[in-house]
C-alpha cells in the first residue's frame, strides 16, 4: 500500500486521467483515491515541489489524529512538524536547547550515539543517567538524582532529558510507572523531555504495551495516574515535551524515505514560531517523506480494496519480528559466557559478554587499548 501510493504519485496520469491508472491494474482505487488526496495537498504542484516548512497541512492532520486515537487526548495540529527523519527533529531541538558550553542533556546509558554525537556538534554536555540491566534496563529516582547533581557539581546546567522508548539499543519497553517516573523527574527539575518513540510499533513481548510520553503526561496532569513517591508533582503543569516518530522503524521500515515529526506539548507559541523559523531554514522536509509519514499513521481504510493485503503483510512481518527477537534472545543466553535480557521491543539484543581470563591477561601486553572491552572489540573485527 505505502509504494503503491508514492508509486502512484510519480505517474503523470495522476493529475490528467487518475481513473487510467486503475484501469491498468497497477493500482487499486483506494490507492488512486489516497494519490490524489495527497496531490492536492501539495497545492496541484505533486511530490517534486517543497512544501510549507512544518509540512503538509493533511499529513499534520493525520499525524494529529493518530496521536489522538493512540493516547485519548487531543493533539494540536499547529504543535505538530514534519521532518527529515526523527534525527533531524532530536538535532534541532538539541540545537535549540544547548546555548553555551555549559549546557547538558540527559540522556541513558547506554544510548544511542545520536543524542552524544548531536551535543558534540552543538558544543553541549552528555549528563548520562544509567540502565539497570539486572532490572530490565529500567532506571531509579536515585541514579537520575545522581546524574543530575553530579552534572550540576562540575558546573553544568542541566536543561533536558532524553528517553527512548523502546529502548535503542537495549530492546526494553518502559511500562506505564516507567514512564512516569522519567516525567516527573523532568517537571521537578523543569527539564525539557525529548521522548524518542520511533520503535513504538515494535513491542513483542507478552503482557508488554506501548505507553507514549505525551499519554503519560496527561494522565499525570490530570490526576490519572500517581506520582512517585520522591514528588508531589507540583510543577507537572509545566511540564514541557518534544516528542518524536519516524518512518524508518515498525512495519513500514522506509528508512530511506526520512520520513519524521516532532509534536511540542507544553511550550509557547512564541516559541513553537521560533522553532518554525529554524524550520524555515531548511525549506521544507522532502516531500515524498512526508507523505509517507501521513501512510504510517493512517494505513488503508477498513474495508477497501487495500486492506486484507495490509493486514496480512502486517501479520507476517510483526509475527517475523516476534518470532526473531524471541529466537535471538534464546540463542544468545545459550552461548558460554553471554547473557542477554528478554528482547521486549524495538530491533535491538544488548548482550552482557564476559570476557575470558586470557582476554583480560592480554590488555597489560597492549598500549594502544584502554579496556578489555575496547581489545575484545578491535579483536572481534580484525
């Protein structure tokens, strides 16, 4: 369905005689009928032209609806912007955060590398508040009291705090108090929350759900869910959340397609318009990514043409994702001196190796490595 539709809007026919193309049998009419939808949202000019700078208003309307339908509460379409894949939304708002060289960022350890090499960029400092790998690859009140203070101690201003759920590259899914636990500790501190939630399709453990920052926001702010018990949650109100979904991960796996958005919850419209003003720099996200952002969050309708073929691929390649992740955990806990937590989520193993006694002997007889852990790893790849 996704190529059928970006195939469809390449098609000059699309604009002149949509009806030839499903006279050709090439393409379903559910799918002619979503191209066109899509066409004229670009304003007639198809998917070569830019777009305004936040996006397509449609697919910003999808993506709002989406959001709607997954955590109950309402989205604003205005506080929603597309962009070239979750990466580039996490680098302008790191852009946006860090001010000087004595600004950090929280962020978990371990991590993926785009938040640390995204603060390097920017002159920023990585603040890391660890995973509990015995626990689950959770996290506690005290280990990120113990970040924040020590950060604060070398001098550093503290400004947000990143998460990532599932977890890259740990494959954990943060339950609901998990959740809470990471916003509560950003509003008492006033940290800015950057949820990163691309792998929010990919949860294949049983009894494991999906609960997204912005739901749990909500729910705190509305008295739904308790607080921790280290916070009142006085400054929940003022909680403020960037939120970010890409079209490279779930079913739709289109990483090529830098597809993405960021919706803002909690900050000003003063704000929201500067950040449409660093939008504006870039002219506009590429437009073929777009629209398959606004295919991610709104797949064939129910009962049209399209639709049994996408349930079944969805089925296939979820049940596929499932059964590996199983398969590879086993696996993995079966080999001499590894041991991996359950892979709950996302595409990702975290395995604990224990390295043997000869490979630890061998670090005192090489200079150029640091650490058995940097020896075996250079060894792994000669």
């Amino acid at each position: 369905f996704y190529r059928q539709v970006a195939a469809a809007l390449y098609v000059p026919e699309l604009a002149s005689d949509p009806q030839k193309l499903v006279a050709s049998g090439l393409f379903p009419a559910d799918v002619v009928e979503r191209a066109q939808a899509y066409h004229k949202a670009t304003g007639g000019n198809g998917v070569g032209a830019y777009t305004d700078s936040i996006g397509l208003q449609l697919v910003r309307e999808q993506v709002a609806q989406f959001i709607q339908n997954r955590d109950g509460f309402p989205a604003n379409v205005a506080h929603i912007a597309l962009t070239t894949g979750a990466s580039e939304g996490v680098k302008r708002c790191i852009s946006a955060i860090i001010a000087g060289d004595s600004d950090g960022i929280m962020i978990p350890r371990p991590q993926y590398p785009l938040y640390s090499a995204a603060l390097t960029m920017v002159g920023g400092n990585a603040v890391y508040y660890d995973l509990d790998e015995e626990a689950g690859w959770k996290t506690s009140w005290e280990e990120l009291e113990r970040a924040y203070a020590a950060a604060v101690a070398e001098g550093t201003q503290v400004r947000a705090l990143a998460m990532i759920n599932p977890g890259n590259p740990v494959g954990a899914v943060l339950d609901e108090a998990d959740v809470g636990l990471l916003v509560s500790f950003a509003a008492s501190k006033r940290l800015v929350i950057l949820a990163d939630e691309v792998y929010q399709t990919n949860v294949y453990a049983e009894g494991r759900s999906f609960h997204s920052c912005k739901k749990v926001v909500r729910k705190l702010q509305k008295n739904l869910l308790p607080f921790p018990p280290e916070t009142t949650g006085e400054l929940i109100a003022e909680a403020q959340l960037v939120s970010f979904h890409s079209t490279s991960k779930g079913l739709i796996g289109e990483c090529g397609q830098r597809g993405g958005y960021m919706e803002f919850v909690g900050f000003s419209s003063n704000t929201l318009a500067q950040f449409n003003k660093v939008a504006a720099t870039s002219l506009s996200s590429n437009t073929i990514g777009q629209i398959f952002v606004g295919l991610m969050v709104k797949g064939p309708e129910v009962g049209s043409e399209s639709r049994a073929l996408f349930e079944q691929e969805n089925e296939a390649i979820m049940s596929a994702l499932k059964r590996r992740a199983i398969k590879a955990t086993a696996a993995l806990n079966k080999m001499e001196g590894v041991t991996c937590q359950p892979i709950e989520g996302a595409m990702y193993a975290f395995p604990n190796i224990k390295l043997p006694k000869k490979m630890l002997a061998k670090i005192d007889l090489d200079p150029t490595c640091s650490s058995a852990d940097e020896l075996w790893c250079i060894s792994l790849m000669e």
